[in-house]
C-alpha cells in the first residue's frame, strides 16, 4: 500500500494537524491500531490521518524542547510517522500508537543531537579549534528528565498511573477515563491529585518555582 498524499517539498503528510489531540477513548486507540494494521488501504489512510491531525503539533513540541530547533524537530516528527506508516502492519497487538510516537519522537531527536556534537567536534579538530564540552546540553537534560519522570511513574499505583496515562499521555478528559474504568469523575480526581503530588515532590529541581504540572 501507498502512504496517504503529502507535501512533495517537505515530506509533511496531509492535511495540516490540529492543534490539540483528540480525546480517544481505550477502544478508540485499539481501533486506530486494528485500521492501520488492516488490509483496507482507506481505513489505514484514514487512521493515519486522525493520528497525524491530533498529534503532529504536539510531538513537534516534543522534540523541539530536545533539539531546540522548530524547523529540524519538524523534520523529524515528519520521518517518525513516515516510519509508522511503513511499518504499521508489524506493530503489535495491543501496542499504544501514542505511546509509541513518543518514544519515537523522543529517541530520534535524542539521536540528532548526538550526531551533532560528532560533527561539532569533527569540525573543531578539523580547523585545529579545541573542542568544548557545554555545561548542560540537550542531551543530557532531556535524558536525565526522562529518567526522573520514569522513577517517579514508577511510585504510582498501577490504577493511579494508569489515570494519570490516560489523561497525559493520551489526552482523555477526566469524564472520558472515568466512563473507560467504570468509575467516577471523583475517582479519577483524587487519582490525578494523588500522581501530580507525587510528581511534583520528585521532579521539583526540574521544575521552575511556581511551575505546575
């Protein structure tokens, strides 16, 4: 099957994305999996779009904060859902597509930083410049970030973390994860209360003073 249509110039698919994603529900990303892995071309086209239009911008964002560079984070949003897009028959059962776009995202951006400071130092050696190690690069922040988010979700109880997935990471109102678990809004609040105390007393030296969650 072919990719869904996008901009020759600049690999970006089309249409343009939304600005916020949408609010799927547990079934609805179990959905979105089983079309892109189906043998339909236009339900598999039609996924990719509802996953391209809710989420582009924001992994943009994502890997901005890492690379610190619009136009270069842009390229390599457009190279990680040009990659699901070419694997999404291997994905597997029960996999989160969000989940996924993140870590993707993430690593990419990571991987562009590293190959930078190669050909900084490549260059600096080459024009016999010594190199120069800078105090904390963007690198290494969004490394040891990531690595403190990860203990800290480890903390949680399995239906607080759960909650707080939801909301975050896939976007869910707190109406919507509570009609997914079978429990009320008031349940869910207290879980998000729960998680976001607990992330804001491990993650306080990386937030600014006054900074929320």
């Amino acid at each position: 099957m072919r990719p869904p249509p996008h901009d020759v110039a600049t690999r970006r698919p089309l249409p343009p994305p939304a600005t916020r994603p949408p609010s799927w529900t547990v079934v609805d990303d179990a959905e979105i999996l089983a079309r892109l892995r189906g043998a339909d071309e236009d339900g598999a086209k039609d996924a990719f779009d509802a996953l391209f239009r809710g989420w582009y911008a924001r992994l943009v964002r994502v890997a901005n904060a890492v690379v610190r560079e619009p136009a270069v984070a842009e390229e390599l949003v457009q190279d990680v859902l040009l990659e699901l897009w070419r694997r999404r028959e291997r994905l597997e059962d029960g996999a989160s597509v969000p989940a996924y776009l993140l870590q993707a995202t993430r690593n990419r951006a990571l991987n562009h930083v590293r190959h930078r400071r190669v050909e900084e130092r490549g260059a600096a050696r080459a024009g016999g410049e010594p190199t120069r190690e800078p105090a904390v690069t963007g690198e290494l922040a969004a490394a040891e970030l990531d690595a403190a988010v990860r203990r800290a979700l480890d903390e949680l109880t399995p239906r607080t973390r759960e909650v707080f997935e939801l909301s975050r990471v896939h976007g869910l109102r707190y109406a919507e994860i509570a009609a997914a678990l079978g429990v009320s809004v008031k349940a869910v609040e207290a879980q998000m209360g729960r998680a976001l105390r607990t992330l804001r007393e491990r993650l306080a030296e990386w937030l600014p003073e006054g900074d929320k969650l």
